[in-house]
C-alpha cells in the first residue's frame, strides 16, 4: 500500500516534469491576437519616399512578416514565406533593424516574395507588434484584426496545419 | 569602434543627466522581464531589444508617464509575461495559490503522522515477569 502511494507519486512527478520538458518557453502567448494590427506608416525598404500603412490592406487578408538580412532563422523559413506569398493572400515584409543596403541585396539573392516590403530600421513599430524574436509572422483579416502570430521560423508543418487552413477560413 | 564611443558616451551623458529618472528606469526594469532571454530581468540583460524596452521606458518616465502606464504598455505588447510579479488572475490562481495548497497539503500528512495512535506494548504476563528476572540475575 505504502510502496503504491509512493511509487504513483513518483510516476506523477515525472508525468509532470515530462510535460514540463516539452512546452517551449519561448511561446509566449500574444496578447495581440483578436485586437486590431497596430498602425503604422512606415517608408517602402525600396522606395523610401513612399509610405505604407496598415490601412492599406484594409479590406483584404493578408500575411506580416518581421525579417531582418542579419537573421539567420529568416533564411531558414524564406521558401515557406516564398511558398505563402505564392498563394491567394498577399504577404508583407517589415524590415526590422536593419540597413537598405543589407536588405535589398538579401530580397535579391534569395528572391523577394513580398507584395509590399516596408522599412522599420528604429524597431518603433515591430515594439507595437510585441516583437522579440525574429522572425515572427502574423496572420491579419480583412477588419484588420490580428489572427494569428507565430514566433520563430514558419516550418512546413506550420505553414500546412495552422496557417493555411486559417487563411482559407478567413478567405472562405 | 566610433559606434562604441558613441554609445559610451550616451550612455555617460544620460546617467548624469538625472539620476532620479536613472534610478526609476532601473528600478522600473529590474521588474520586468527580458524576453529575448527569458530569466533576465530588462535591467540585467544587454540584448538589444531589452536596450531599446529600457530606452522605451526611459523615454515614456520622461514624458511624465507613471510607472503604471509603462507596465500597461508593455503588457498590452508583450502580456503578462513580461512581469515578474503576474498579477492574480483565474490562470494564475495555481501559480499564487500552489505553494499553500502544498504547504496545507503537508501540514495535513504530518497531522495524520503525529496523531496516528501506537500501538499499546503488550503487557507483561506473570511468567514472562519471572523469566526476565531470572535471565537478570
């Protein structure tokens, strides 16, 4: 009887700690999701007298990747972002920290996916999108709503299992 | 290397410059958390972003925000997440709740322990009595 209550708590406790192990720290839960994107007017990275806004897309579904030349886990998820942007829904880049002359070589050797690709060297308005960790990548409706928000690389099995389906569900 | 001097500099020039707001901007960010790396407080940790939330939070104490309005702005970013002291919610209940619950738990179990009736010792008959006095002898 003894050995039983100590044995199962034991197990209980490993149980705990396993699950433990296997949530990721790192996805912290937006606040932002449902709330309005955050406004913006920000200068095109190629054209840095025109300015984009968030109203621009007013209307429609569209896609916001933060990407930086410097970020390595940016490279990594470029052919899902590529593979995205090839679809129905427009993707838009935000350029994060960066310098033009660094980004605009990187768009063109690795391909520029983007409908729109906006510049945000200061970091002001990826701070309004709660960004830590590029990349990150968020799925806005046509109110302007913020869906979705992944933090990190979009992989394959993202970009298959959540961001598509919603897409679909908000073009649908 | 003119960057670095630069930033030395700056960051000379605003330490002198007020050491009150110095001292709530430190005291403002030793209570939140850096998210780039997770168990640094935005005080302690060099990571750029946690140089430009400092700065944010620099720049908001300045414009005659309080510190409420910082915490608000940066939860409204970032959530909850960000403090160090989660505020009591219904999802947090465990977390503020959890160590009495264990505590309780453990008063309880040693309760049960002190209160256990022993076993009375059996009473010595008459020749167990005269055993052991003769084996004393």
């Amino acid at each position: 009887m003894r050995l039983a209550w100590t044995l199962g708590g034991f197990v209980a406790l490993i149980v705990l700690l396993a699950v433990g192990l296997r949530l990721n720290p790192r996805e912290v839960p937006s606040p932002l999701i449902g709330k309005p994107a955050p406004a913006f007017e920000l200068p095109l990275l190629a054209a840095p007298d025109k300015i984009f806004s968030q109203k621009d897309m007013l209307g429609r579904v569209w896609v916001l990747n933060v990407w930086a030349s410097w970020c390595a886990p940016c490279l990594v998820e470029h052919p899902q972002i590529t593979r995205l942007a090839a679809g129905a829904v427009p993707v838009v880049g935000l350029n994060y920290k960066d310098a033009r002359e660094d980004a605009l070589p990187w768009l063109s050797r690795n391909g520029n996916p983007f409908a729109a690709s906006v510049y945000d060297g200061a970091g002001r308005i990826a701070l309004d999108y709660g960004v830590y960790g590029v990349p990150e990548t968020y799925v806005i409706d046509r109110k302007g709503v913020i869906r979705y928000k992944r933090i990190g690389p979009v992989t394959p099995e993202i970009l298959k299992e959540k961001i598509e389906p919603l897409l679909k569900e908000l073009n649908g | 290397m003119v960057r670095l001097a630069l930033v030395l500099f700056c960051g000379l020039a605003i330490a002198q410059e007020d050491p009150v707001l110095e001292k709530r901007v430190r005291d403002l960010s030793s209570e939140l958390r850096c998210l780039v790396c997770q168990n640094q407080t935005l005080a302690d940790s060099s990571a750029p972003l946690a140089v430009d939330l400092r700065n944010q939070v620099r720049e908001q104490l300045k414009s005659g925000k309080s510190e409420r309005d910082v915490i608000d702005f940066l939860v409204a970013r970032y959530g909850d997440f960000v403090l160090y002291r989660p505020p009591l919610k219904g999802n947090t209940l465990l977390l503020w709740a959890g160590p009495f619950i264990l505590l309780a738990f453990g008063l309880f179990l040693l309760f049960l322990r002190i209160t256990r009736k022993v076993p009375a010792e059996a009473e010595l008959s008459e020749s167990d009595r005269a055993r052991a006095a003769k084996l004393l002898e």
